[in-house]
C-alpha cells in the first residue's frame, strides 16, 4: 500500500501557503464526527495521521500529508464543517478559501466525501460533491460507519445513495460501503485513492 507512506507536511491558513501546485492530490471531505480520521487512518495503515487535523486551530486549514518517494504526491484533509464553535468570520474565510482551492487547484485530481452511512448527502456533502462536479473532477462517497448496519440495510442505502448520485451529479461520482472498525471495503478505498495519485 503506497500510502501507508503518508506523513504530515503543513497546514495552509490561506492560497499563500498552499505547496506548489503541480503535482497530484486528493482532498477529504466530512461532516464532523462522520468518520473522516478514521477512514483517512485505515486507508493510510497508521493509527494518528488524522488527528494532527483535529487539533486546535487547525479546524480551518487544509492540512496536507505527503505520500513519498515523490514530493509532489499529497492527501488534503478539509476539515471543519460542523463546528458550531466557529465564529462567523473564521467560516466566511473558510468558505472563500475552500471555494478557491476547488476552483483553482490544478493539482486537485479527484474528491473523497466521507458521509456516516446512517446520515448520508446532507447539505455539506452536496457542496462539496457540486464543487468537484462543477469542475469535472471525479469524486467518490465513502458510506462509512457499515459495521452499524446489517448487510440488507447496507446494499438499501449503498443502491439509494447511487441512484441520487448519479441523478444529482451523473456518472463522476462513485460510492461504496465502508467501515473503519471492520476494514470493510478498505481495498476499493486505496485503489480509488491510489488511482487518482497515480500511484
Ligand atoms: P471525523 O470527525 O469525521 O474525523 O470522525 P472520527 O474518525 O473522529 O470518528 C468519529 C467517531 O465515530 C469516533 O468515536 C469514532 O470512533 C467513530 N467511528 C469512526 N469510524 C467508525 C466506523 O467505521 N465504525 C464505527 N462503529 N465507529 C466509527
């Protein structure tokens, strides 16, 4: 697994401090408490990749994580939507940048939302999925938290999440069941993510 390579590199507060654009990246996009670090760990093989995202102050920056041998080689984790912490300013920033990266970034190669199988496509999801659409970068849905279903309500979610997809956005976006806890659909996860890369 070439991500299990993954390591932190920097936090950008703003375009200024974003590393040359030039190469590949994936960006991860969540709700807060979906699942995203969870995920963003097990598809990497490490056990606190994500948590550097998590800390304080970071919750309105892209943080980067390089994937060697290369340096041009990044997964962007997105963080903050959902904190009702933040002050109405620190989201208007947010916002901006974030819609900034998405329509600028050359190096972006494709989106990974991250949603809990059991809240799926809320409004936040759908921003995100509209901004890669917009920009015909293929995204993919990660329906995470599976262990929590059974396999019946798993396969009803997975083929109801496709047909709104498909009919929402057409056929740039896939989806699949996942699950931090079990590793359920962890190979699809890496190869989605490893395809994007190039790597
Ligand atoms: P984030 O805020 O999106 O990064 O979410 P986290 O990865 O921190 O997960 C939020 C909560 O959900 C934590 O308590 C995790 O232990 C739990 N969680 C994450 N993924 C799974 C999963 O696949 N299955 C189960 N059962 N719980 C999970």
């Amino acid at each position: 697994n070439p991500l299990a390579r993954a390591q932190y590199m920097l936090a950008a507060h703003n375009a200024r401090q974003l590393p040359p654009d030039g190469g590949f990246e994936v960006a991860f996009a969540g709700r807060s408490n979906a699942g995203k670090s969870t995920a963003l760990n097990a598809i990497c093989q490490q056990n606190a990749l994500a948590r550097v995202s998590k800390t304080p102050g970071r919750t309105q920056q892209l943080v980067f994580f390089d994937v060697p041998p290369t340096t041009d080689r990044y997964l962007v984790d997105l963080p903050g939507y959902g904190y009702a912490k933040v002050p109405k300013d620190l989201q208007a920033h947010w916002q901006a940048f974030i819609d900034e990266y998405f329509r600028t970034r050359e190096a972006l190669k494709g989106l990974v939302v991250v949603m809990d199988i059991r809240h799926p496509l809320k409004d936040y999801d759908r921003q995100m999925l509209g901004y890669a659409v917009s920009r015909d970068l293929p995204a993919h849905a990660i329906l995470t938290k599976a262990d929590k279903l059974g396999r019946g309500q798993q396969t009803q979610t997975l083929l109801a999440v496709r047909k709104d997809l498909a009919q929402s956005y057409g056929d740039t976006v896939s989806v699949q069941v996942f699950s931090g806890e079990s590793k359920q659909g962890l190979d699809e996860a890496r190869s989605v993510v490893s395809g994007w890369l190039q790597m």
